[in-house]
C-alpha cells in the first residue's frame, strides 16, 4: 500500500509533512483503518481521512514494486 500526495504523486513517507486544507503541518506516522495518523505541531496524534492531506491511498503489488 502506498501514500501519494495529490499535488506532486510523490509517495508520503514516514514523517512526511503533510498540510491540511488550512495549512496545518501534521507529521505522518502511519496508515491505519483507512485512515492516517499523524502528529500535529503540539505533539498530539490524530487519525485523518487521506483526502484531508491531500493524498489518496493505493494498492501496490508486490511484483510491481519488484518484490516478489
């Protein structure tokens, strides 16, 4: 599974800055649910929909990644 952002389909990678629409900064931690969690400028961890970062989620498979 992979991260990507919208703006530049660059995958998000663990402790990525991500904006929200109002451009908080949040940290990625990791996928969860369908969700994110991320940490926000004052430390605390929070569970976002993709969409709320500008990013969507997609399946890879392992042989495209060239991993099988």
């Amino acid at each position: 599974m992979q991260i990507k952002r919208l703006l530049d389909d660059r995958e998000a990678l663990i402790g990525d800055r991500l904006l929200d629409a109002q451009g908080r900064a949040h940290a990625f931690v990791e996928h969860s649910a369908g969700e994110l969690v991320v940490t926000t400028d004052n430390g605390r961890s929070a569970q976002v929909k993709p969409e709320q970062l500008g990013c969507y989620v997609i399946q890879v498979n392992r042989t495209d990644r060239g991993l099988a």
